[in-house]
C-alpha cells in the first residue's frame, strides 16, 4: 500500500516515521501552532480546462489536515451578488454586497475550509491585495481602491478528519498569489480537500471542488462549487454520484426513492456512527461567472435561479445542517443584454449541474478483514502504545494473544472507535486492520512509531506519544 | 360538443345567447365592472380528503374570468414564515413576519389570481373576519384580535384568457365563509382555476392548484401549491406530468434532455406564438403546513429547504418571470420535537412534490381541422360579425367563398389570431372551427349571437357586438 | 359647546338624536357594518399647498370611527424604495419592491388607519386603478399595465376611539378617485384622522398628518407623514410639539430631560390610564419625494438616511410598539445628480421634521369640574340610561342624589370609566360632564336619546339602547 | 513642543531622527510590509471603569499609523443581533446571525480601523480562540465550540493621516490576549485611534472610542462606539462636541441649525478642501450590551431602536458614505423581562448617547503663523530635501530667501498642501511652520533627518529620502 500524494512536508515527517527515527516527544502535529505546515499551491491530478483571462483561480493545502483554500481573482473588479441560503452559512461584507450598488467593486472570492475559521482566508487576501501595492488602500485613485474580498466556508472537521488545522492567512495568501488563468483543479483540492457528501442518507462519501465551463455565441459562463453538502449529489438521472450505500439499498437506487421512501430509507446510516454529533455540519459553497453585463437585480436573480436549480442535484439541500452560498459574478465583458434572465438562468444551472457531477473524487474502497491474514511479528512488537493524532486524539494500540484493539484513549473518538472497550482490529494483512463496517477505515502500522489511518489521500498520521 | 361545468350565472348568459335573444348593446363581461359575477364556492371534481381539523379550505371561482382564489383558514392562530424567491411576487405584511416573533398570530392564507389585483382577496378575508365579529380590532382582549391575513396571488391574465377578471373583495369573503375542513379542491380550481405550466419551452399546459397529506406518527405534514410556472411541472423519474409538445420532440422527452439541451430544446415554442408579450408572467405559490412546535428559525428553515427541494419539481424554478412565495405553518399541536429539522424538511419537500403533481388536471386535446368538414348553413348565414370577449379583446369573422376568416379587431390578439390580415378559420365540423397549432383551439359558434372559444373548463364566450 | 366639523351623515344621525326621534334600536353605528358610512372628500381646514404637478393627494374620512385614508397618486410611474423599521409594519408588495429593479412602476401610495384592516386601503386602489381602465391588467401593453399600489396603516383603535370603523375599500377608491394636484390637508385628516402620539410618556397628545415642501434650485422634494407614534413629537429645540403633560413636569420639559431621566420621568403616565392593553400600539408612516432621478440603491439610502433622521423629531422612535415605514420616491423629472446622496439626505430629513411639526393638530383643552355647576333639570330627568358606542362600549348612566354616575357595561371601558363600580360624572355646566384627569374627557347630554364624549372634531357620539 | 505619547518603537525611530543618526535608506514606515510595527495594548489616560465581569474588552494600536483594534469579549457564550444601517458598512457572518437562533454563540465582536482591510482583525481573533485551544473547533463538544467572532471597521485612511497601515491579524490577537474586565480606554484608542467627525460640514474633528454604562435595579446596560461619522456628534442640547468651525459660524452653533440651513451652512467646508476624494469615507460602529435575556426578536429590535436614536447625536447619520453597524447583545445573566421593549430600547439608547459624547478626545488647536517668527539657522540649513511618510506621500521642501516651501512630490497631497506649485511653509517659531487654514496643520523640523506633521497623539513622521 502506497502512501501518495503527500507533501513534501507530510513526506518528510512520514519518512522520519518510517524510519523510526523520529524523537517521542508530542509531535508537532498534535499542537495547534500551524506554523510548521506547507502549503501546498496548485496541486492538480484532474482539472478543468478554460479559456477566459478574466478569471484567475489558485489553490492552497495543507496536507496534514488535510484542508484547503480556493481563491477566485477577478483582475478587473467585476460586479457580484450573494445568495445566502443555507442553515450555517459563514460570509464576509454580505451586508454591503446586499445595497446593490451598481458599480463592480469584487477582487477575489475565497472558499475555504475550517469552518469559521476559514473566514481568515478571506480576509487575508484582501490584505494580501493590499500588502502587494494592488489595492493599496490609497483613497485618492479615481477607482476604489480597497480590496473587496468576499468568501465563504466549508465544515471540514468533526468526523471527517481527526484534527482541527484550518486554512489560514499563510496558506490563503499562498494561494492568492498562485492565482493563474485557465485551469481550475478538481476533486479533492483546494477548499474541498477534506470535503464529503450524503451525510443524510449515511453515504458519507468522499467530495471535493468541481467545475464547468459552456459558452453559447460570445456568452460566457463559469460555474464552480465546493461540495459538502449533507444530501446526495445526484446526476440527471437520479443516480447517485457518489456513496457508501447501506446494506439494504439496490445497487441502482436512485435519489428519489431515498427521498420518497424517507425516513424508512435511513434505517441503517451515518446517524447510527459514532461520531453523532458531527454528522451534521456540512455546507455547499458554488460561484457562478457570466461576461454579459447585468443589471444589479438580474445578478441577484442568476444567483438565486442556479441556487435554487441546485437542489435537483443535491437532495436534500439547502438545510439547517448545511451553510450553503452562492456568488454570482458578471464580468460585464459582454453589453446588449443577448439572453434574458430566465435562459441566462438555465444555461447557467446546467452548467452547475455539470460542476457539481465533476467534484466528485475516485472513493476509496472498503477493505473487508481477510481471513487467515495475520499481524507481521515486526507489527505485534511494535504496534502497542498510544498514536497521538492531535490535541483531542489519541488512540491507544494493545495486543492479546497475538491480536490487535484499539480504543479511543482522547477527549474525541477515532472514526468507528469508541472509548468505552477495546474493538479488535481485524488484519487485513501483516501491517493493515480494519474495523469492518460501512465505511473505509484502514490503520497501517509503519512498524515504526506511527500509525497511518487511511493511508492514501485523505490519511491521518499518528505519533506514539508512549515510550515503546 | 358539450359546454360543461358552468356556473349559473354564465349557463345562464349562454342560454340567452344560444337563444339568440340577448340585446345588442355591449355585453356585461366586457365591461370592468365585475358586480354582476356570481361567485362560486368550493366547486369539485377531483379533492384531496385528509383528517386535519385545525385547516379549514374554502374556494371561490367567478366563471366568466375564469379565475378564483383559495383560502386556508387556521381558526387558533398559527405560527407562519415565508420565503418569497421568485422575480415578480406579491405579498402581504412579510415586512411583520420577518420580524420573526415567536407567537402564533396568523388567521388565513389567500390564494388568489389575478396578478397584484388578486390581494385585495388578501386583505378583504381579514376585513371579513372583522366584519363577521371573529377578529374584532377589539384591542382589549388578551389575546391579539386584529386578523393576520397573508396571501400571494399569480398571474393569470395576458394570453391566458381574453379578459381581466380579479378575484376581489367580494369573491374572496364568499370562499372565506365557505371554508370547511378535510376537503381540498385539486386541479383547476380556486385560485388555480386558470393557471398554466411550462411556457418556457413552449408546454402552455393546463395547471391548478394541488394538494398532499402525509402523516408519519403523529406528526402531520400537508402541502398545498397553485402552480402557475413559466417552468414545466415534471414527476420524479423526469417526465413532464402536462405539456403540449413541440413536434420535434421525442414522445418520452425528459425534463433532464429539455435543460441541458438548452437553448437547443427551445426551437420552437411559446416564445415564438402570437402572445409573445405576455408569455413571461408566472407564480407558483405554495403552502406547507406542519403540527409539530416550531421555533421561528426552524420554521423559516422548513421553508427554505422545502421552497428550494421544488426546483426539482419545476424547472427552471424561481426565475424573473415568477413571483414565487412559500409559506410555512405551523400548528404546534405537537410538541418535543420529534424530527429534526432536515429531517422534517425533507418529508415536507416530499409532500410538495406530492402536492404538485397532484395539481396537474387532464388537458384538453388539441383538435386538427377535418378534411371535408362543412360550415353548416346556419353557421354561415349567422357567423359574420364582430365578437366582443372583454374590452380589449374584439374577433371580426368574416365569410367569403363558403369559408370563415378570423381578424383581432381590439387591441389584444385572440390567441393565435392577430391584428395583421384575416386567418382562416378552418372546419371541424358544421360549428366548430380552429386555426392549426401546437395548442387547443376551437372557435364554436352556437348559431346565434355569441363564439365560444375553447368549449370546456376555460371557455372564453364572445357576444356579437356588430347588428346582424 | 358646539358639536362642530361633523359629516353630513353624522349631522343627520345626530340630528335625529337631538329631536329624540329616532327609534330605540341598536343604531347602526353599533354594528360593525360599514355601507351606510358616508365618505368625506379631502376635507380641510388647515393645508400645505405647493406646485409639483407629478404627485396627486387625496382623502377620505368617515367622520363615524373617526378614522381615514390618504392616497399619494403618480400619474406617470415612478421608482420606489420602502424601509419599514418598526417593529410592527403593515405593508404590501414589499418583497417586490426590495428586488430592485430600476424601472419606475409606482402608482401609488396608500395610508390608512384601521391597522391591518386599513391595508384593503391599499389594494382597493390598486383595483379602482384597474376598474378605471387605467391600469387594465392588459399584459399586451408596452409599458407595464398592472397598477403598483403600496402602502402602509396606523393603528388607530383601541383606546384612541370607542369603535374600531376601518378605511375600506369604498373608502379608499373615493379618496383616490378625489385625488388632486397641488393640497395636502394638515393634521387630524385623512390617515392621520385620529392619530395620537407621545403615549411612551403618558402624553396621548392629538396627531395627524403633516407635509412639507422644499425646491433648491431644480431640486424638488416633499415629504409627508402620518404622525402616530409611541414617542413624543419634538421640534428642533426639543419642545414637545404636543403633549398632556403630568403633573410633576416643568412647563418648559424638553425631550432630552423626558428621555435621559426615563424611567424616572415616568413616574406618572399613560401606563397608568385605564387603557393599559391599548396603550402601546402605534405608527408613523412617511413618504419622502423627489424628483431627481436616482439609481435604486440611493433612493433606498434616501429612505434609510431620513428615517434614521427621524429618530430626532420623535422620542423614542421605531420602538416594538410602532410599526414605522418611509416609502422614498424618485419621479425621475431631473437628471445628472446635482445633489450627493447624503447631501440630498439631509435636505429630505430637515424637509420631513417640517412634515411632522406641521402634523400636529390644536389640542383640546383639559375641561376641569366646575364648583357650583349643576345638572340641568331636563339632564338630570333624561341622562339615566345605557348608551352604546359600538358592540363593545356601552356606557351606563344613573342619577342619584341630583348627581350622575358612569360605569362601563360592554367589555371595554370608557376612556377613564372602567367596570368596577360607578364613577362620578362631575359637572361643568348644565349638560357638560367629566371625570377629571391628565387628558381631556367630557360627556354631553345632549337631552335626547344620545351622548356625546368629547364634543368636537374627535367626538364620539352614543346612543340609548335602554327604554327611557 | 513635545511629541508626546508615543510607543517606544516610535520613540525610538524618532529619537533616532532627532539625533540625526538615522541611515538615508528608505524608512520601514513608507513600506507596506508591517510586521516591524509594535502593538502597544490597552494604552489608555481616560477610561470608563465599571464593574460587569461578563465582558471583557482590550485594545491594540500601531501608533506610525496610528491605528487600532478594540475586541469586546464574552466568556460565556452570548446572544447577538445586527443591525447594518450604514451606505458601505463592513461585517462579518452577519448572514447567520441573520437567521435568528435562539441561543447564544458569540465569543467576541472586534472593532477595528483600516477600512475593509480591518476585518481580518475580526477573523483574527477567531482563530486565536482556536489557537489558543478555547474554542477548538472540535465538534464533538456538547456546546458548540466554533468560535463566533463579529466584527466592523472604520475607514481611517485618506486624508486622516499619511499612511495606509491596518490592524492586522498579529495586532488583533495581541489585542484580544490583552481582553480583561472593567476598564475601556476612552478617546482616540483602539479602533478610534485615528477616527474624524463631522466631515459633512467641514469639521473634521478628531474623535474617537466611547463607553457608558447604566445599571437600574439589576438591570446592566453598556454602550460603546467608534465614532467616525461623516456628520457632527452633537449633545443633548444641540451643541457640536467637536468641530473646527467655519469662519462665518456662530460661536454657539447648533446642528439644528446647520441642518436646517443646509446647504447655506456649508459654503465653507471640508469639500472645498485639498482631500476631496477622500472626505465621504466614514462609519460609526457601536455596541449595546444588557443583561437582561431577551428574545431573539427583541434582541433586534434593541439594536434597531438604539441605532435609529443615534441619529439625534449624530447629524446627518446613516449616509451613504458611513458604514454604521451596531450590535447589540444578551448576556442572558437576568431573566423575567423587568423591562418591556420600548423601555429597554430608550435605557440603552440614553446610554449610547452618553458613550459618543465620551468619545471625543481633546482637540489640537490651530495655530496661526507668528508675525515676527524666523525659522531658526540649523532648520534652514537642514530642512530642504524630500521627506518619505509612506509609499504615496512625499513632501518635497525647498528654502528660497530664507522662506520654506512645501510641495506634494508623491501620488499624495499632504494634507492641505497640493501638487500644482511649492506653498509657504509660515514660521511659527524656529523650528515649527504651518499653512494657515481651517484646521491644525503644523510641520515641525527636528534639526536631522525628519519632519514631524502635526506632533503630537496623531503625528505623521516622514523621513528625508534625498541626500542632504
């Protein structure tokens, strides 16, 4: 089992790991201090592909989280309107946005993740504009020249990740000035790397950042989306883009038995895991981009038109347990109004629809206990002891007539396991265990002093913090 | 042919007109005054029957518009919020409601044609339930007795019908004291009496009002819409539940391919018809009503996530040209919050889309010219002449060479007839004529003074307003 | 004393009285039917007269609540923008109006008393627009054909007056249909026909409406209000403008001591009145004009800026207890911005405290008992009796002694006679009676079948319903 | 003269000045980079002290703006409501207090200068809670513990001072390290560091941060502010707190009258000014706390009740060109409701009138040139050269016939002197030089290598930038 895609940061401390070199004192990771962290900009494996200098875009991640920060940059101030509708939205200067002054002002949209936290991303590029001479904050250019900064934020804690590192001004500004043209990453990244779905119905799938791109005659437009909602993505045809589905379900069930058959279609599900009372914070946060020039109330009505066109393909949407915004922005590049707001508003769903389905990351299997398969001996030695993961947890590894249990030793659980009595975990080979369930849930002993949950692109990292 | 389900009073006024023994001077219908139309009340072919006493119903319909109004009564005050999310709504004292105090204040909720004309059928239930002594102004009781009456209304006029009829004071006191629990009027009735579906892609099908009871324990859930979109109303595997079709669309033409094909899809269709001016005025209102206890947050919530969920329904949804408005009730009679928020969103969205579906009444078929079909004698000899339907609304008949030709001699156009040169009214048979075309139309003369246009639900009845 | 300013209708039935020839039945005034009120056109003894051909006013009253309307008519529409800020609004259409748009679709504007009631004010122009055929509903026009009417009430019931009459529809299309150009009648007339204010402080002084004009230049701006406010109504040196003052207070009070003292300076108030329950509802509702042409966003910093300004000439304002809504009009008749949005703020909020100064009606003086008055003979034989106000006021009279007693036998109290046990009806002359107190309060018998409280523009007249 | 009241940073960069000894490179104060900058925390000669443990409060400034931060924080968690009033106000989250829940998530509301770019001082302080482990975003709490953090700003740039540093997210964390009890500076502190008055009528005072509390029976109410309003900040008798006066005023000038004379009042004004495009950036941000536990509609009613009561203490209030936002919050500590709404509201609102007037610092006085006054050898041997305060503004002084001359030589004025042509510099004395007009204006020549404008609590340093 490969672990990929690290940082070089992640890496190298993966690598100290590995080797067993690493000194026993409480690593670096467990502290809130996030001064150590990398960013990493740009990171790309799948992206959209588009041709419209009007629109920079950049991301910025921090792999041990993992969490991330999208930045949209519009050289040009162009005009924008926001639409709040979710049940925990997080925004910045909506109350001025919302005057609907008809001249366009908007530099950057940021989307982050940490919660509220990742508001700090917002307001750290407009500092960031202001800090590179951009925007100066000089009250005597002929054009405003303050940074108007908007942005807002996913939940990408609680049971997603087993620590709380949130995007910060050093990423955001990181990300800010990696802002590039035409090319926007997909998946996993930026703002939603740590991103899941479906939270609802319990599929707790793996999500992320998508994007899509029409034009029509010289009309363009750009639609791009972080994806964490609680309900299902759902594609046109009602198939779910991605879930773990319960035991029940038909292979092909689609959206809208969920939906009909509810509250019979949750009998098994995310609501029934241990980590309760975190499966429901999630939040969808989508910007779309049009060049034709729009009166102020025609750029509320495009947002509110795609917004709403947004609960055919998240099902349920737009709930208390989600923070959903959505930003519309008109670069104005286009005059002479050649679409009316209603065809405007459809052209524009659908290419949200397509950003949405394009979110969606390759999910990690799950991986069944294998009969026969048994702990390595190098495992049984070294495994014991107690992994530190962050601040609030801590798993604590035993061994028993050459069996391995865990139990969860901090303040918070670990994924399935919980505090109350040691859980067996089940080989799957001579280093990886697992806890069967619903979900994919690997722990790989290095053989040194860490533990690797999940090893591969959403990993956490552990650190013995006992003496061996 | 039959004429069927007139009032009295129109049955009436056509029996004089098929005796050919009415006055030549101007008709009534044509006039504004409205004083000699004869409401009524709680007509029904098709209900929804649910055990809910604490909502009383009651409708009123004036035939000659056709339009009507709807009123759900709450007779212990409830708790209501409203989330108005179309381009053109029309609302009542939402300013109070927004101010979110937490106290069950409202009395009634009117539905009601007849664009911002249709409140005063708002306003007059509350004048109504002062009249009747029930709220009385009394500003000295304990409990608040001024009525809160809220209520939208759509738009029903422009090239819907060929008059401007309102649902008005004294239309909407009639349905007000006629209301009654457990019954619900379904399809074109009510306020729903002449409502329409799908002009954005050129449907211009039939549409009501309808309406849906789930009960899931004890708690009860109701949903209740007019639904009058410039979308199409489609079922939940994407069928469109009423369209006239264009004729290069496949026969099982899914909601989904309309959309993403777009503008591709829109070819040929209501934008392209006679009544371009008026092709963009729509509203679906709706109501949502629950019996669990409610905070103010949590019930505005059930209306945005429920508001939102019928963008699935609808497509597009919320667009400029509808003036869409849900409202949320609640109750209280059940306390201790047995769902939770999502949760009871997600069952109320259901219930809507229940509702929805529920509103759609059979179509009238669109009726071809028949190859060898004859004016009869009598026709000929009668037919000639100017036919009155409203005040801007004239239809010149003319005859030459044994065929009938049709001009709009008044401001409006009469459906597909225009103002340019005459059309040949093409034979059916000995009575009936149409002129060829994606929708229903029939011109039947009755041999004497009058043209009923489109015999049925939504007849249209012109009088002779030239001397034979 | 005479019983002046009174309607034909009421001279009629007063007269009546007086004679004693009216029958022993509950009079109509009792009921709460409303058709046999008669409307009283813009009537006027104090006006503001100014040129500005754009805005049209009309009233109408019925001298039986009393109670009234006003309506503001635009012949050419005009844009508009609402900021309601009490916490108790009345209002129409507002939802459509926050959208945004920028083009002019005002007709008119509607104020009422009668609370919510009062708001059929508003969509009965809208009607009387469209059974005028001047706003058709015709959606085949080029410019828009619906009629736009907003507007907004006072809560004028309670203790104010002893029947709760409302401004209906009939009302209302007569004052619109009065509408002229040029005169707006001053104080207690049309909307403000019984408006109070200062009951924060026990004042209950007589309001109404006021209006002023101000032309700078091209610059045109009015500003018109109807004055019901909670708090007291100030002018620019902080002289209370109107009040009945309690007894502890200097002659000179200003507002600042009233407010900076509160709770003290309340010690003895209207809190204390007989009419706790009614004491607290109140409004104030402007609308502030101009005539140069603004973006949508500064017509609604015009109505926010004179709003807010308000605050200065009422102490305190938008409090719960009021309901306060400006509606700020831009006809459009200038262009090229000469005045700066504050700049143009400031001359609409001084323009508006002009307004609400000139608002303010001649109070009605504090009559005390007179030592040594004594009933007439022909009172004393005749005064015994139960006379009814409206369904809910009957006020009992008997003789004892040579003396009279009041006390109230319908579920509401008689200003300051309550149920409890007979009060003293103290004389002031031979047919003149009070109770005293801090506000005005006299009872006249008229030696007849009736009685009159408060002779005078706010009189309210009863009438036996007990054989003599 | 004696340059009083700086940080030591400053002290010593310009002791360094003074003494000469000071490199020629271009100053670290003219670069954008800001993390040599010192906060100095909770400086403070007049404060308000009063005993309410739930609150805590620390300021933070950079004195080479200077600028500054004031964090108010709740231990326990509080309830909050928003009220955003002004024409370009800056906020943060204000979408989810919007939505009304009824229980209390506020941590902390930060105050800050630096326009927009000061909202980073808001997220700032969020994170810090996270760093500091206080609210560590694990979800798996029982109460929430996301750190809630709401926040305005003033604009301090433009023509206040010569620079554009803003509070930034180290200033902001010192400051809310620094949060204790019963102590809040008074005057131009905190985020009132470098805030002005009365703009509108050319008064352009210096103001500052203000607080007052009340406590009535059990009853705790504290108000605070920033004043910074583009109108003047008046007291309870209509006598301006704080204003450089126009030549042709009244020594007892009240705002009434500057009001209602408009626009005579302003015919000599700050417009006339050489900072025109700077003058009409303002806002004044404030705070109402109470103890009393509120509803959450009450909670904003109180907030629009005390907002709209400003507009007495401020005139004109509310413009375009202010950002007014106020808080108001429930510590929740008293139950039972002692006081009713209105009531409450005036309490609060007396108090926060109290708080403004408390902001107003003492005013520098204008000093005139010195008839007689000679610049000293040394400062003509040494002044000439071009003196750097920030990257946009040079002043370039050149001697000619033992005369000083200042012109503009950055993308700046400085101040009142302009770019067209050198402007006397008049002596004072040896060493110090004005440019008579309206306002303070003083150039104080050190002997070395810096020039002082204006010394004293809001001094601007520049430092010579051409070989000498």
């Amino acid at each position: 089992m490969t672990v990929h895609k690290q940082t070089k940061g992640t890496k190298a401390l993966v690598a100290a790991m590995l080797a067993g070199t690493m000194a026993m004192a409480v690593p670096a990771i467990a502290a809130d201090d996030q001064s150590h962290l990398e960013p990493v900009l740009n990171s790309t494996d799948r992206a959209l592909t588009f041709d419209w200098p009007a629109i920079e875009i950049g991301t910025g991640e921090y792999e041990d989280g993992p969490t991330g920060v999208t930045v949209f940059r519009f050289k040009k101030k162009a005009l924008v309107q926001v639409d709040a509708r979710g049940g925990g939205p997080g925004t910045v200067n909506t109350d001025y946005v919302a005057l609907g002054y008809d001249y366009p002002e908007l530099d950057t949209i940021v989307f982050a993740g940490g919660s509220w936290y990742g508001l700090e991303a917002t307001t750290a590029v407009a500092t960031g504009l202001k800090d590179d001479g951009i925007r100066s904050g000089d009250a005597f250019s002929l054009e405003p020249n303050i940074a108007m900064s908007l942005g807002s934020i996913i939940f990408d804690f609680g049971s997603r990740r087993l620590n709380e590192i949130y995007p910060d001004k050093r990423l955001a500004q990181a990300a800010y000035r990696a802002t590039r043209t035409g090319v926007f990453p997909l998946g996993a990244r930026g703002a939603g790397r740590f991103a899941k779905s479906g939270g609802f119905f319990g599929c707790n799938a793996f999500s992320g950042q998508g994007g899509a791109f029409r034009q029509v005659g010289d009309l363009k437009i750009a639609a791009f989306v972080v994806a964490n909602p609680y309900g299902v993505i759902n594609d046109r045809d009602g198939k779910l883009a991605a879930c773990y589905k319960a035991m029940g379900w038909p292979a092909d069930v689609k959206v809208a038995d969920l939906m009909q058959d509810f509250p019979e279609s949750r009998k098994e599900g995310w609501a029934g895991g241990a980590d309760k009372t975190a499966s429901n914070k999630n939040t969808t946060i989508s910007l779309v981009v049009v060049n034709q020039k729009l009166p102020v109330a025609d750029l509320k009505r495009l947002a509110v038109q795609v917004h709403t066109s947004m609960g055919r393909a998240i099902q349920p949407f737009a709930t208390q347990f989600d923070g959903d915004v959505l930003y519309a922005v008109s670069t104005g590049e286009i005059e002479g109004a050649p679409y009316s707001s209603p065809d405007l508003g459809v052209l524009a769903s659908e290419t949200m629809w397509d950003a949405l389905l394009s979110s969606v990351p390759e999910q990690p299997v799950v991986v069944a206990p294998v009969a026969g398969a048994k702990p390595s001996a190098d495992t049984l030695k070294t495994a014991a002891g107690t992994y530190r993961f962050s601040q609030f947890v801590d798993l604590e590894v035993t061994v028993k007539d050459g069996k391995l249990y865990g139990r969860a030793a901090g303040k918070r659980t670990v994924y399935g396991i919980g505090h109350e009595k040691p859980v067996e975990l089940q080989a799957v080979n001579g280093t990886d265990f697992t806890v069967p369930g619903r979900y994919p849930f690997i722990l790989h002993f290095t053989g040194g002093d860490n533990l690797v949950v999940n090893p591969g692109h959403w990993q956490q990292v552990g650190m013995r913090v006992t003496p061996q």
